[in-house]
C-alpha cells in the first residue's frame, strides 16, 4: 500500500470500524481478486461485528494498491458514501493491469513494501548482476511453505548488502512468499546491549504498524526480546522475510533461531550451523566482470563505455572489479574527472588509505573492511594468517606447503584453512585435488601494507620454510603432480629472492642440475624468467650465459624423452660457466666409468 492511502485508513481506522459490515463487504473484495476465501474465513471466525471490522482494517493495511481501490469500491455499491467520500481523496493512481505487466518491476506495491520495512533503495549508480540476483531469488523461494535459512556470503564489498536488497525488489516473490512483509535490519558489529536496542526497535516498528496505540513496553533482556519477536513473528507477521545485513557472530544469529524466514549477509560462511532449520546459501564472487566494473566507472563519470580513458581498464584489473574499490574510485572521479592516471596509480601503489569512503559505506576504507575481518579471528589464527605475505599474488599453494610453513600437523591446517575460507579470508580452488588456497589480490596487498614493519619476522619464515623444504626438493626426485613440490620447484627463487638469500639463489640458479630439473618439470620458460628476474642481482654474465643456453636449446627442453642436459652444455662456448659446469660433470662420470 502506497503511503497516502495507507495513511488515510490509519486516519479513519477507528471511525470505519464503528461503521462497516464486513461481510458485505468482503464479498466484492473477494470477486475483485484482493482477497483470498480463507481470508475471508478468518475474518468472520471473529465473534462479533467489530472484531470483524478490526481483522478486515489490519488485512487491508497489509494489502496493495488494488485492495485499496476494491474496498472504497466496495464502500460505494454497499453505499456508504460519507465512508467512501472519506477514502476518495487518497486513492492511488493504478495503471490498468499494471500490477500483472510488471510483476518482477519496481512498482509502486513493491516500493512502499519495502520502504516500510527499511530495506535500502537502490544506489544512484548501480549494475544489475542478474544471475546472481536470480540464485539468490531461487533460494528464497524455497522459504515459500516452510521458515528458513538463505545465506549471502562474500569478502568486504563484494556487494552482498546491494545484492540482497536487489533480490526483494520483486513483485511477484512478494506476493508469493513473503506477503507478511520484508524487515531490514543492519546488524555489523555489535555487542549484546546494542545488538538488544535493535531488536527493541525492530519489535517496535512491528508493533507499530499493526496498532498505532502499543501499549507494550520495551522487552529489557535479550531472552525477553527473542520471545517477543518469536511472538510478533509467528502470530502477526507470518510469511514476513527478516534481512539481517552484515552478521559476524553466530550468538546474535541465536537470537533469530525463532523458527521465521530470514535471509543474511556475512563474510563468515559457517554462521548458521549454530541454528536449526533449512539452510540454503549463495556465494558473491568477489569481482564484476570487466564491463560492469566499467561500466560502474562510466555512469559515475557520466562517459559512454567506450569514451572511457584507458586507465579505466587498468584500474577494474588492478581490483580485480572489486564493486567496492571501482565504486570508491568512480565516487572519486566523479569530483575530480580529469585524475584517472592519478587514482590508477594510487591503486598500483596500494594507497588505500587515501581512497575515501563513499557514504553508503561503512568502512573508511577497504583496509579497514579487511582488517575488521582479521580481528575477530582467534589471535594465533591471526599470526598464521599473516604468514600468507610470503605468497606470491595470483599463486594457489596446497595445504601442505602451509603445513610445513606453520610447523601443524596436516588436519589441523586444513581446519584453520576452512575457517579462513568461510570467513571470506581466503579462497580455495576445489576443483583440484588437493584443494589449492589463495588470497584476493586486494587481501594480499592488505596483508603485505599492513605487515611492512615485521617484514623480517616473515623473512624469518622464509628462511625456515627454505631450510625445510630445499634438501627434499633439490635433492630427492620431484614426482610429477606432486602439488607440492611442483609449488617448490617453481617459487624456490622466488622465496630465496624475498628472503634475501643471495648466496643460495646463487648456486641454485647457476647449477646445471637446477636447470635440468626445473626445465624438464616446468618447461624452459619459467627458467628463463628467473634469469631476466634475479640474473642481474646475481652475476649478469653468468646469467646471461645461462639464458643463451636456454634459447638455444629450447626446443631440445621441451622433447621428451627429455635429453642429456650435460650433452648439450658441451656444446656452449668454452668460456661459458655452462661448459665448464657440463665439463666437470662429463669428467665425473667418465671417471666412475
Ligand atoms: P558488502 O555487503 O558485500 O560488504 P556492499 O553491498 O555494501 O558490499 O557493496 C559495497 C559497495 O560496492 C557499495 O557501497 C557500492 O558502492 C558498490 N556496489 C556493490 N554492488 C554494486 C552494484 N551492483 N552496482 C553498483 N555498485 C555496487
């Protein structure tokens, strides 16, 4: 019901209730189609007229538009028209058949249903993510008959807040499973005095529009408002939807264990396996694709798609279309239009902190989204977390690396790796055996920003992750498909790099036996851009000699059976560091014969 007509029935409640027969009168609301014979049936169980006419006021103020118009109908043919003359002035304005042609629109039913519940509008700049939007839809409709559970989780600003609001704003799941109304409440984090001002205020709000004299006073305990809310809940609003928006804790989700329809948003995956009843649960993938990153950047700054510089490919790429960090940047473009290399490259430098806020958020800043996340892990938890600044970006890692890096049993890593994963903190690429973990871009940067000042503690790390693992990798035979040590044999010089050990990536990097291990598992490219990378801080003529080597006889690397690496060093001009590696190795086994 639009806000006019339903003010003006608040109005003349009590005046419409002395005065109406509402048999009469429900006969030409049911033929009309706005209301429904069980309705009708429930209304005249009531025992007396007025009870009657009390039951028909509140069903109508939770009706639309049409019900509206069916009732003052209804007024005029049993001819009450002072009554109907009452309600004339306020009648909404329908389109014929407005209601079935756009029944997954914006209508006016839809706007005042979830105004009146709180639920955000749609952001001035907005792009649809319609399959999304469609699995969430899916799974509340699955709420139809029975309560339960629909998780939204995600990383800070994947756009779950936007998503679930966007998923309500449907006419027809409305209608069809949620005709009890949609109630928003923004939980964050809280702690339980807060977290009982809001139910307060939520009981309240119910209460409120259903009887505009409550006479109840404030439920004082926690306890007391979740029976309160379990009552509002089952009698007064059944088939009503709750939104909690943004949950961190699974205490607060206990308070909502009342056996009702709720659907929330959380970084933290596992959060309902504290409460009882049907769970279903979508996952917001982190980034938008590239033309809706873009095209985020094209209506904040009033651009066609095409007319966009081309920082803005490089800025959607750099978050990985982070629908947070774009929007804070196009909110920042938007006032300063002609800063797009500036904005690009406080994003490479990872200077978050001077991308403000935008208003609708309630982070300072992506940092302090992410580093909220952190905190609430268990304070060893964190310490572990930290050790992922010593991944490279875009690399997955098998928990066994991490095993060996946390000095933990096996099972014990793969518990902390779960936690991280349901909480949004880290990722995990299950469609390898074994499952292979990594960060978010924008998470590592986080990690690595925040960390910069203890950087040698995770050099620390390093050097005790190499010790461990350079004699079994180096030495003992590398089986292929091994997660492992593929990990090791491709970042050993990435690690010693880091780790500062100049000496050990020497004589790792310049060993013909490196060379013949690395290029016949990873192939001779990867080693070639170990040289381009660590040649010139090593030796740049020997480096460059290897190199050669390697263009030369790239071909020869890739063949299988794979050659005699030795044989094909001997060929290397006699100056070379190659030959005279090859030529010792060649006297070696003529020697032993
Ligand atoms: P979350 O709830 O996952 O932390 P939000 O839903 O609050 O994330 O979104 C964070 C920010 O990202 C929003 O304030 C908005 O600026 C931007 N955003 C998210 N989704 C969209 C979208 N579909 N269209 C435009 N901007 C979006």
């Amino acid at each position: 019901l639009e806000e006019r007509p339903r003010s003006c029935l608040l109005r003349f409640r009590h005046k419409l209730e002395e005065d109406i027969k509402p048999s009469y009168l429900m006969d030409h609301m049911i033929s009309d189609g706005v209301m429904t014979v069980d309705e009708e049936e429930k209304i005249r169980s009531q025992p007396t007229r007025k009870e009657q006419a009390v039951a028909l006021l509140e069903l109508l103020l939770r009706k639309d538009n049409r019900a509206y118009i069916s009732f003052y109908n209804a007024l005029v043919k049993e001819t009450y028209d002072d009554l109907a003359n009452l309600l004339h002035d306020d009648l909404p304005y329908v389109l014929p058949d407005a209601h079935k042609s756009s029944s997954d629109g914006y209508t006016p039913y839809v706007q005042a249903m979830l105004s009146e519940g709180g639920v955000p509008q749609r952001p001035v700049v907005f792009v649809s993510r319609p399959e999304l939007v469609n699995r969430v839809r899916e799974k509340l409709y699955r709420l139809q008959k029975d309560p339960g559970w629909v998780t939204v989780f995600g990383m800070a600003g994947s756009g779950k807040s936007i998503l679930a609001a966007e998923a309500v704003r449907h006419q027809g799941l409305i209608e069809e499973c949620f005709p009890g109304g949609i109630h928003w409440l923004s939980i964050g984090q809280l702690d339980k005095p807060d977290l009982l001002v809001k139910i307060q205020s939520l009981c309240f709000r119910l209460e409120q529009s259903l009887d505009s004299q409550s006479l109840h006073r404030p439920p004082n305990s926690l306890d007391e408002a979740k029976e309160r809310l379990r009552f509002l809940m089952l009698r007064r609003y059944p088939r009503a939807l709750l939104i909690l928006d943004d949950i961190w804790d699974s205490t607060v989700l206990k308070t909502f264990d009342i056996h009702c329809r709720i659907l929330l948003t959380t970084r933290n995956r596992s959060l309902t396996d504290s409460v009882s009843g049907a769970k279903y649960e979508v996952e917001v993938e982190s980034g938008l694709d590239e033309n809706k990153a873009l095209e985020i950047l094209a209506l904040y700054t009033d651009t066609k798609l095409h007319g966009l510089p081309e920082e803005a490919r490089s800025i959607v790429r750099e978050c990985k279309g982070s629908p947070l960090v774009v929007s804070l940047i196009g909110a920042l473009l938007k006032e300063k239009p002609n800063r797009w290399r500036y904005y690009l490259s406080q994003l490479q430098q990872k200077q978050f902190k001077r991308i403000r806020k935008s208003s609708s958020y309630d982070y300072d800043a992506l940092d302090q989204a992410m580093a909220a996340s952190i905190e609430v892990l268990p304070e060893d938890h964190q310490e572990l977390y930290k050790d992922f600044t010593v991944l490279e970006q875009d690399i997955k890692v098998p928990a066994k690396v991490l095993s060996v890096l946390w000095d933990l049993e096996p099972e014990e890593v793969e518990d902390i790796l779960e936690e991280f994963v349901n909480k949004s903190l880290l990722f995990v690429d299950s469609h390898n055996k074994p499952y292979l973990y990594y960060l978010h871009d924008l998470q590592l940067d986080f990690l690595v920003e925040q960390n910069r000042t203890q950087l040698e503690v995770s050099w620390m790390q390093e050097l005790k992750l190499l010790r461990i693992t350079m004699n079994d990798v180096y030495y003992g035979p590398p089986i292929s498909g091994d997660e492992e040590c593929l990990y090791w044999i491709r970042f050993l010089t990435y690690h010693m790099a880091k780790a500062n050990l100049c000496q050990e990536l020497y004589s790792l990097m310049f060993s013909l036996d490196w060379v013949s291990i690395k290029s016949k598992i990873m192939g001779p490219a990867h080693l070639i851009n170990d040289y381009v990378e660590y040649g010139p801080i090593l030796d740049k003529e020997v480096s460059n000699q290897f190199q050669e080597f390697l263009s030369l006889n790239g071909h020869q690397l890739e063949q299988r059976p794979f050659p005699d690496v030795v044989q094909l060093a001997l060929s290397q001009p006699h100056t070379s560091e190659v030959y005279r590696q090859a030529l010792l190795q060649a006297q070696d086994r003529a020697s032993r014969g």
